[in-house]
C-alpha cells in the first residue's frame, strides 16, 4: 500500500473520530451545567477539523497545511492533557487516554505528511498534485 493511501486511511480514520465529538456535544447542549463551557466549545472545533480531513483525503498533496495542522495541533493538545494529568489526579487515567490518541494521531499523520512540490524558483507547486 502506498504512503498517500495510508495517509488517506488514516485521514478519514482521524477525522470520523473527531466528528464523533459532536455526540458529547450535543450531551452537554441538552444537559447545561454538567461540564465545563469551554469543553463543548473546544470540541466543536474538532468537530470542524474532522470535517476537513475527511475533505483533505480526497487529495492530500493539496491539503498540506492543514495536514500538518493536524499533526501540530494534536501534539499541542497532547502535551496540555498531560500536564493536566499530573494536575488533575482524578482526571489522571482519562486524560492520559486523550494523550495517547492525540500522540498517534500526530504521529501517524506527520509521517505520512505528503512531501512539498517544488517548482522552478522554490515554489510549492499544487498543480503537480494529483487530482482525484
């Protein structure tokens, strides 16, 4: 299997598990007051990112940037929950689960990073990719 199918693979992977957020949103919508407000907030912006990357693995040498967002981001977030781990004891297990995803997520992806396309001048050139 080719490196842009596995990366497609793990694109939609990825991006139907972020869209899955939408089901503790919409708990937390009917149930107000059980969870923090920033939590729906901050997952309906993964919610949002699924949708792209679901979008992006149709042609994920045009979608770079948001790709390697993905991978970026994940890291980020990864290193927050596992401060918060060490913070937050009762959270502790919880979080470190998020951590491990976020982990895999950032790493598969930023492996399979599709690799830039240079035109004449240093130029990244999208019109080598390949269309689908």
């Amino acid at each position: 299997m080719n490196r842009e199918r596995v990366l497609k693979i793990v694109l939609v992977f990825a991006g139907l598990i972020f869209i899955a957020f939408s089901y503790p949103i919409a708990l937390y919508l009917l149930h107000p007051g059980e969870e923090e407000p920033a939590v729906p907030m901050l997952l309906s912006l993964y919610v949002t990112l699924g949708v792209f990357m679901l979008l992006a693995a149709r042609n994920p040498p045009v979608h770079r940037s948001l790709i390697a967002y993905v991978a970026w981001s994940s890291f980020a977030h990864a290193a927050v929950m596992l401060v918060q781990s060490f913070q937050l004891h009762n959270e502790g297990r919880h979080l470190l689960y998020g951590v491990a995803l976020f982990l895999v997520i950032g790493i598969a992806v930023l492996m399979l990073l599709p690799r830039r396309t240079l035109a004449p001048g240093g130029v990244v050139d999208i019109s080598r990719a390949k269309a689908s």
